[in-house]
C-alpha cells in the first residue's frame, strides 16, 4: 500500500490519461463568469455541488461548502471519514475554510464528525477563533448540532489498514508505476482498483457572481500516518490562502512540503507582483524543488490557483496532478496541470 499522503502518488495511473486533455487548454483557462475549480477529477463531485449555488448568483462562499459537503459525502473518495485512518486505526480530519473578507476558519485532528469542513465555517462565523483541534474541535462541533459518527472504518478502508498492519510501514513512498483502471472512463478515481488512493485532499475555489472568491480545503491526511499529525490542508496560508484583492489558492501533495513555504499565501503574493495562476504556482513549486532538487523527485506537490480576472492556472512537482473546472455551461472539465519534471 502507498502511504504517501497525497498518493498522487500512484502518478501515472493519471498522467496519461490527461495528456489529451491538456492539449485542449493549452493557454489557462479563463472565465467571463462565476468560475469554480477543485483539485483532481473527482473535483467532478464538488464542483457539481457548488455550480447551482454561483449560478444563481450566491455567494462563493456557500458554494465552497457545498464543493466540501459533497466529497467529504463520497465514501468512495480520498476524504471525510471514508478516508485511510492513522497507524492507530483512527480516522482524523482536517480542514478550512477562507471567505472574501479574509475571515478564515480550520479544524484539525477532528474525529468522528462528517463534515469538518462546516465546522470550521461555524468557527469562522460565531467565534473569535481560527482553529481548533482534536477533542475540543469535536466537542465545539458536538456543542454546535453535529452528529457522532460512529467512527467504524468504511469497508475498503478498514481492507486496506489491515493490509497495512502486516508490515507497518510508517516511510511515505511514491511508486511510479502506470495502473490502468478499469471501467471508470478516461480518469483514474480516487479510490484505485486495489483499494489504495490516488490522493486524499480536496480543494476548492470560486469566483462568485459580485466578483467575491473564498475557498476551502478537506482531508483525512496521510494514510496510516502517525497519531496526531496534521498537514498543510488546515493550515490558512499553507494549503489555502484567499486575497479578495488578487486571488486565491490551494494544495494537493505532501503537507509538509507545503508548509515549509507557506505555500498558497506564496502563490497569492507571486499573483500580487503580476504573475498570472500558472506562473505563480510554478514559481511555488520551484521554490520547493530548489531547496532540495534530488530530494523533489520523491515526491509530489500541486497547487491551484485563480485571480481576480477569473484566469486560472496550476503547476505541479511530477506529473499527474489535474483539476476540474466549471464556468457558464455548468460542465466540469477536467484539465492536467504541468509539472516540473515532466
């Protein structure tokens, strides 16, 4: 089993397959309208849950929690509490959440609760607070109406950890190796035919109809990870970062990469001085690869961005990370990014 926290990490079960599909935007896309992107193909999922709410002209910030309500719903997808647990057999997750007037929310280490992603939201609005953690995020989302859950693994889950159990590995790896799925079309899904993920964090970012962006960011974090580590996915500035002035960001890959260089805000702020979405998230990425360069080809680090003109753009450490976008015609597409070692 892969135990790479963000398993683009099966990467070329999708890298082929988007070859194509990158021909047909060879420049960023850019929309007249409401616009709303999501890491991944199964960002299909969230982007069709946030459509209606910007295509009757709300707020951007209701979509991105729609966008998170549905994956974090999908027990077949690499978040909520369908997700690989920890390396004690427990599910924790994290998230965000970040509006057009900078207000911001995250939970981290959540456990037992579904959607986490409307707990921060909840923290965001009724609370001086940004974050919160483990049992006191839980007992705040107790306090605030949400169920618990009875924090049984989903069943594909529950195969994997037991399969992980017998070497016990805690090393992420990346394994390059081309897996052809089988009878789900062109994309490879979250969930690859041997139980194992092709990535576990989702994010999402919308342009509203008032010219407004928010943002949000929902994971279960690295499979089999150790008890009580958190990533980038909750982290404002790390794996989200809004500016209603320029632009908004968000990251799929290793966390911890991510946050040595407080990775989104960087984005924003190479948006800030004139970079367009792509240019920003690639200078990211090669500030992480610089660090390190030898050290870069083990692993995997994306972002996603989208400025204020509703151009949009993303850039990745290896190949294989994509997105989904939807503008006017309500269709998702699903778009591969570049990579630095192409």
């Amino acid at each position: 089993m892969n135990t790479n926290r963000r398993s683009f990490l099966r990467l070329s079960a999708i890298a082929l397959p988007f070859t194509r599909v990158n021909q047909l935007f060879a420049k960023a896309p850019v929309a007249s309208g409401p616009v709303v992107i999501s890491t991944w193909d199964s960002g299909q999922i969230s982007n069709a849950a946030a459509w209606p709410v910007l295509e009757k002209g709300g707020r951007a910030l209701d979509a991105v929690e729609q966008a998170a309500i549905a994956i974090e719903n999908d027990i077949n997808c690499c978040v909520g509490l369908g997700g690989n647990p920890d390396r004690d057999g427990h599910v924790t997750l994290d998230a965000c959440i970040m509006d057009e007037k900078s207000n911001c929310g995250a939970v981290a280490f959540l456990e037992r609760i579904k959607h986490p992603v409307s707990v921060a939201r909840k923290l965001m609005e009724t609370t001086p607070h940004v974050f919160l953690v483990g049992a006191g995020a839980q007992q705040f989302a107790l306090a605030n109406g949400f169920k618990l859950e009875s924090g049984k693994l989903s069943p594909d889950a529950d195969k994997e950890y037991k399969k992980w159990l017998k070497k016990a590995e805690y090393k992420p790896v990346i394994n390059i190796e081309h897996r052809q799925s089988k009878g789900h079309g062109p994309f490879a899904p979250a969930r690859l035919d041997d139980g194992s993920f092709n990535h576990d964090t989702m994010g999402t970012l919308a342009l509203d109809a008032k010219g407004d962006l928010s943002g949000m960011c929902t994971t279960s974090g690295m499979g089999f990870k150790m008890r009580g580590r958190v990533g980038d996915s909750p982290i404002i500035g790390a794996g989200l970062f809004v500016d209603n002035e320029v632009g908004a960001a968000t990251s799929s890959g290793q966390g911890e990469e991510v946050i040595r260089v407080a990775g989104t805000h960087l984005v924003v702020e190479f948006m800030r001085n004139g970079s367009s979405p792509e240019e920003a998230c690639k200078k990211a990425v090669e500030r992480i690869v610089n660090r390190d360069p030898a050290r870069a080809k083990t692993f995997q680090v994306g972002f996603l961005a989208i400025n204020k003109q509703g151009e949009v753009g993303a850039y990745s450490v290896q190949p294989g990370f994509a997105y989904t976008i939807t503008t006017g015609d309500g269709k998702g597409k699903v778009v591969a990014s570049k990579s630095h070692f192409a």
